[in-house]
C-alpha cells in the first residue's frame, strides 16, 4: 500500500513540475493520456528550452506581471459599496 502512494506521490511532483514549467500554467494537451513515459517526455521536451536565465523568464513572464488595480477592480462590481457605519444602525446585534 505504501508503494501505491509513493507512486502517486511520485507522479503528482511531475505533473507539478510540467504545470510550473508551462507559461500557462497548465497541462499540454493529451500529456496525461500519455501516461508516465508522455509527463517524463513533456518535462524533458520543456527543459530543453531552457538555456539561459532569459529563456526562463521568456517562459516566467506570465507570473511576474502586475496584478490588476484595485480601482478598476471596484468599478466593475455591479453594486455600490455600503459604509459599514450606515448600515450598523439598521442591525441588531445579538449575544
């Protein structure tokens, strides 16, 4: 049973590793119908690429951008936002 485990273990690390090394983040198509000869190809295929730091951060670069701001963030939200103060009046607390 612990083998069974350890195989999994083994084959979740690599489907972790090929996920980190796509610019996407996710899998190539039919990489997983492959089975554990296709993650180990894709993993070798992927770090062939690599060869110097600006490859790895051609490959990065969808990680290393801005997050959105936060004004655009809130003017995309349907509703307006309530003042917590107006609305305390209204409730009754409990305890």
């Amino acid at each position: 049973m612990a083998r069974v485990f350890a195989v999994l273990r083994g084959e979740r690390e690599e489907v972790l590793a090929l996920k980190g090394l796509t610019p996407s983040g996710q899998l190539p198509v039919g990489v997983l119908s492959e089975g554990k000869a296709g993650l180990s190809t894709a993993i070798l295929e992927l770090k062939a690429k690599i060869h110097s730091f600006s490859d790895a951060r051609k490959l990065d670069r969808v990680n290393e951008r801005m997050p959105p701001r936060r004004d655009s963030m809130i003017s995309l939200s349907s509703e307006p936002a309530e003042s917590p103060m107006s609305v305390t009046s209204e409730r009754k607390f409990t305890y």
